[in-house]
C-alpha cells in the first residue's frame, strides 16, 4: 500500500500507491489534501456563521478567505506534515503514537492555530500589530479548548486510522474544530 521509494521524495516519506500500482505523485496527494481541508474550513465558516453566531447576512468575503487559507496554508501543510510524521514515526506500537501525538499536539499544534489566528486578520487587510493582538489573545484560550478535543482524536488516529486516510480523518473530526475556530477567527476584540 505504501511505498518509501526515490522518487523525487527523498526516499523517506510514504507515497501511496495507486490501483494501478504506480506512487501517487506528491502533488496531487497534497492537492488532494489543500482542497479538502478548504472544504471543510469553507464549510465550518458556513455553519459558523448561520448557527452560531446567526448573522443576518452571509459574509461570503471571510469564507472565500478561509478557503484560500485552507487551499493554500492549512492543507499542504498537514498533509506534508502527517506524511513526514509517519515516515520518522512509523506504524502504530503506543511509543509510536505516543511520539506522533507529543509532535503533533506540542509544536504543531501550537503553530497551525498561531498561523490561523494570525495570518487570517492580514488577509482581512489589518495591519500586523492587529494579527499579533489577535494571535496573544486567543492562542492560550484555543490551545486549551484544543487539548480538551484533539489529543483523543489522534490517539485513535495514529494508533487505527491507515496513513493514506489521516488527512479525510482529521478533517471529517476537525469540522466541529473548525467551525470553532472560524468563531474565533470572526470574533471582535
């Protein structure tokens, strides 16, 4: 199912294979991955916006923000990010998916939500001094609601869930995630 090949990867990070047998090419699986994570966080904006906060009109400006941020940052990102953690962690064994979760909730964690909370107030057009308020304000806060949800969601991720299914995985579970974040990400300080 994997393969750890040459193939323009380095030799270290798994590809998957194809029904044909042949790898996937790296840029279709990321491709792949950046446009279901701006699905979700499209979505997430969505259900944030209609059942959450209730506004009155859609605000399709900050979900097409979102999309690009997924399409561009968030998604590549973990998919690249789950491929390289399975190659220097590799199989399920409770070390293992010990040392992927300390990974994957430590700095990843931490730098994923900084990247959101920050880079989406620049996008709106806000200066920097704007985008770092936001992100000091709200990291803490986050991370802790984070750790309440995540942590479980990966242990069964790492430990049942096959590598090639991670990026479906943790973006079906990180809808709810999302929609939380989209909140944050909208609220008004």
């Amino acid at each position: 199912f994997f393969s750890g090949g040459n193939g323009g990867n380095g030799g270290n990070i798994p590809r998957k294979k194809t029904d044909s047998g042949d790898d996937e090419d790296g840029h279709r699986y990321i491709a792949r991955g950046a446009l279901m994570t701006a699905g979700v966080l499209g979505c997430a904006d969505g259900l944030s916006q209609a059942l959450i906060e209730r506004k009155s009109t859609f605000d399709y400006k900050r979900m097409l923000r979102l999309v690009v941020f997924g399409l561009i940052i968030k998604g590549p990102l973990m998919t690249m990010f789950y491929r390289v953690l399975d190659a220097t962690f590799p199989g399920t064994a409770i070390r293992t998916v010990a040392s992927k979760l300390l990974v994957d909730q430590g700095p990843f964690s931490w730098i994923i939500n900084s990247m959101m909370l920050f880079i989406l107030p620049l996008m709106e057009g806000h200066c920097l001094n704007t985008a770092y308020k936001k992100t000091y304000d709200n990291i803490v806060p986050m991370q802790i609601t984070a750790y309440k949800i995540w942590p479980a969601v990966h242990m069964f991720n790492y430990a049942f869930v096959p590598p090639a299914a991670r990026i479906v995985f943790v973006n079906t579970a990180g809808l709810v995630w999302s929609t939380f974040c989209c909140m944050i990400c909208a609220a008004k300080r």
